[in-house]
C-alpha cells in the first residue's frame, strides 16, 4: 500500500502525520510500529492521523512507536493547526481538534499566507490522583516517596489530557534515562502507564528538563 504522509515536529516531537480525510488507515497501530523505527524506516515519535470530525474542525489519533494509541499530545496537535490551514481544508485562525482527552483549542499565528506558530489551549493540569490515573491512598500525589528500582523518588503526578510523574533531581545529565525511564513508566502504580519528567532547578526562572515518554 502507497501511502501518503508529511513529517513535521514541534519543539523536536516528531511525527509522521497522515491526511485521512482521503486516506483510510485500517491498522494504524502496527502501521506506526512499521514507520516509527529511526534508521530502519521514516522515523519518528509516532504516527499521527490528521481526521474529519462530526464535534470540531478535525480529529486527531495518535500512535506511539510501540503502537500504542495516546490521548493527547501538545506538540502534535500544534502541528496539525499548521497542516490543516497551509493546505486549505480548515482556513480559520482558531481551530478547534477532537482528541481522546477532549476537544483542545488552538490559536493560528499566520504571516504572508503561511502559519508560522500555533498556541494550543491545553486546559487546566489536573492533580486528582483517579483522574491522571495514578494508584494512590491519597486525593493527590504531591511529593510523594516512591520505590522505583530499588531508589526513593518523591513524585508529583499530574494530567494535562494524559498522564505525568514529575520528580526534581540534583543533576539531569547523569540519569540513565533509557533505564530509569521503563521503570517509572511500567511501574504498578500507573495503570496506564507514565510519562516521567526529571527536573534541575537552575534559578527562579530558568529549568532543566528530560523526558522519558511512554509508548
């Protein structure tokens, strides 16, 4: 099967984005897996499915390398605003997009016929430890210990459509990242599984970050 499809990233999260508005996907899933691998074929953090919605302007599916299906991504979804209106099948400023989490709104920066960068309302992050999922005693998990590989992290968790482990860190360049990261994602106490960012404080206004995103 010929397949049609642009790439595109937003601050680096890349994605292989398809226009289903005349193209059916039938195994999106195993599709990403096929095209995901760098080196081995496209490469990227997923495949994205650029569809027609019957509640907003568009729908979007996305897929992450290991085929699973996500709820939202902030990134993506800034890129498909970009796609849909400098290829003419949504021509408005302010778009909205269907997504798993809900339908997200976003605001078009256009200069000399072009857009040239996107602003997504992501909603209010919430803290509700049932709502991110996270397994919890408690209502919130808000610098909590936990055991994960055998070394105490204090957490906070959080959703802005899908599910975050926060934890500060003295030192970010010097984490295994692609070890500690499979721990925080798979462990128990995430039924749907993690993103986990791991945060230096450099000053009052200034952070460092690492992501180690799930799927």
């Amino acid at each position: 099967m010929e397949i049609k499809f642009t790439k595109m990233h937003g601050c680096a999260n890349d994605y292989i984005y398809v226009n289903c508005f005349d193209t059916v996907i039938e195994n999106p899933n195993e599709l990403s897996m096929k095209m995901s691998p760098r080196h081995f074929s496209v490469g990227s953090d997923g495949l994205v499915l650029i569809c027609p919605s019957n509640v907003a302007d568009a729908k979007m599916r996305m897929f992450n390398l290991d085929g699973s299906e996500g709820k939202m991504c902030g990134n993506a979804i800034r890129c498909i605003g970009k796609y849909l209106y400098d290829n003419n099948i949504v021509k408005k400023e302010k778009i909205d997009i269907e997504t798993l989490s809900g339908i997200k709104h976003l605001s078009l920066n256009v200069k000399n016929g072009k857009v040239d960068t996107v602003r997504v309302d992501m909603g209010i992050a919430d803290i509700i430890a049932k709502n991110i999922p996270v397994i919890s005693s408690k209502e919130k998990v808000i610098d909590e210990p936990v055991l994960i590989g055998n070394k105490e992290y204090k957490i906070t968790c959080v959703s802005m459509g899908n599910p975050h482990a926060i934890t500060y860190v003295n030192d970010t360049k010097s984490i295994k990242i692609e070890e500690i990261g499979p721990l925080f994602e798979k462990n128990e106490i995430f039924p749907e599984n993690v993103n986990t960012e791991f945060i230096k404080v450099i000053d009052r206004n200034t952070l460092d970050m690492r992501v180690w995103e799930r799927g």
